[in-house]
C-alpha cells in the first residue's frame, strides 16, 4: 500500500488555505498547515502550527517538529500572504517591509527548510503563490504585485537548483477570489481588474485546487519553474 503523503499548506485559518486543507484531507492527504493565530475550529486529523512564516527560527522549528514526527513532507503549498491596494505615493515603507516580508521573505522562508526536508528524501513538490496583478500591471497594486513577482521569479530560479534532488516547484497566480484579502479593495478597482482578464469572473478555490492538483501529481515530475495565471491575462 502507497504511503500517505504529507502536505504542509501554510496560511491556512481562512480563506483559499482554509479550503485547501478540507479539499486535500478529503483526498487523503496528511496535511499540515499554519497561521499566525489559532483556528477558529478543531478540525479532525489535522495538526496545526502557530507560525509566523517571517520568523525564520519559527519556521526552522515547525519543519524540525514535522520531520521528527512524520519522518517526511512531500509537498508545501505557500498559501500565506497579504495585500494591500494603494498609490505607491501614499504607501509608507512600513506596509512595504509588511508585504514584501510575508508574500516574499515567508515564502522562501519555509522553502529552504522544505527544501532542506525534501533534498534528503530526494523527493518533493513545491507551489507557490503569486497572482494575476503581476501580468495586468494594475494601478494601486505595484508593492503587492512587485512582492508576487518576486515569488515568481524565485520560484523560476530555485525550480532548477532543487531539480537534482527530484524536487519540482512551480507557482500559481490566482485571478481574484471573493475573501477577505481583496474585501478591503473598492469594487471597482476589482471590476477593472476582472475586466482586463479573458475570462470575466472571480476566481474559485477550486480553480486553485486545480492547477495544485497538476502541479502536485507524481507524474508531473516533468513539470517544473512554471508560473501558470488563471483566468487567461
């Protein structure tokens, strides 16, 4: 009998993370997942950390727990992020550092300790997370969508240093969803957003579930350092 696979899913008390973690334990995944807070109910068969993913000493410990007590992690899904929609003008450094701490320092954060994990067991999957507003170049969103782009282009680059440990990493940029990370926005802002995309609705989850599904499978081994935009941009 096939080995459960162990799934770490970061940022996962709300929104698209929340509703990775149901869609992979349905799937009979052993999965893993982390916020910065606790979640607002118990869930079954899921272990959960509290971890800030800038912290990398945080990190480094939960990774440390998670190879003591599963002896493995076959695949990551760095959910965790943050955004915020404003003229660059207006923008003070701190919500910058903010940004670009969690969407890029987080992400390479619990990839090189992933990668750590994955390099001795000679075997992993890696998505990444960066979005739409990298492709569209949308006003008000240059810090949130230089910190994506970022996350793409890390995940291009490390996509080939990890290819020798039988590793893939690639990313996903999701189109909007309706959750709390954009319920901040004006909705208009969102309204042209969608507009300048081919197809002209908000993203699902499961759309996202989908190219992880891809992304993620043992016969994608051939698959890696892409980017893939839903949505069509």
């Amino acid at each position: 009998m096939e080995q459960q696979q162990v799934m770490l899913i970061t940022g996962t008390r709300k929104g698209i993370g929340k509703f990775l973690v149901n869609y992979y334990m349905n799937k009979g995944y052993k999965i893993i997942g982390c916020s910065r807070s606790a979640l607002d109910e118990k869930i079954n068969h899921y272990k959960h950390y509290i971890v800030d993913v800038t912290d990398e000493k945080e990190v480094s410990k939960m990774i440390k727990e998670i190879k003591q007590k599963y002896k493995r992690l076959d695949i990551v899904v760095n959910n965790a992020g943050v955004a915020a929609m404003n003229h660059f003008l207006l923008t003070p450094t701190k919500t910058v550092e903010q940004i670009m701490n969690t969407n890029f320092i987080g992400t390479f954060n619990i990839c090189r300790e992933a990668g750590k994990l994955m390099a001795i067991q000679k075997y992993g999957r890696i998505v990444n997370f960066t979005t739409v507003a990298v492709a569209l170049n949308i006003e008000g969103e240059s810090i949130y969508a230089a910190s994506k782009n970022a996350v793409g282009t890390f995940t291009k680059v490390i996509a080939k240093e990890l290819a020798k440990y039988n590793i893939t990493c690639n990313a996903v940029g999701p189109s909007p969803i309706d959750t709390d990370l954009i319920r901040s926005v004006p909705k208009e802002k969102i309204d042209k957003l969608i507009e300048n995309m081919s197809i002209k609705r908000f993203g699902k989850f499961e759309d996202v579930a989908n190219v992880i599904d891809f992304f993620i499978k043992k016969q994608s081994d051939y698959i890696t350092g892409q980017v893939i935009y839903l949505g069509g941009v």
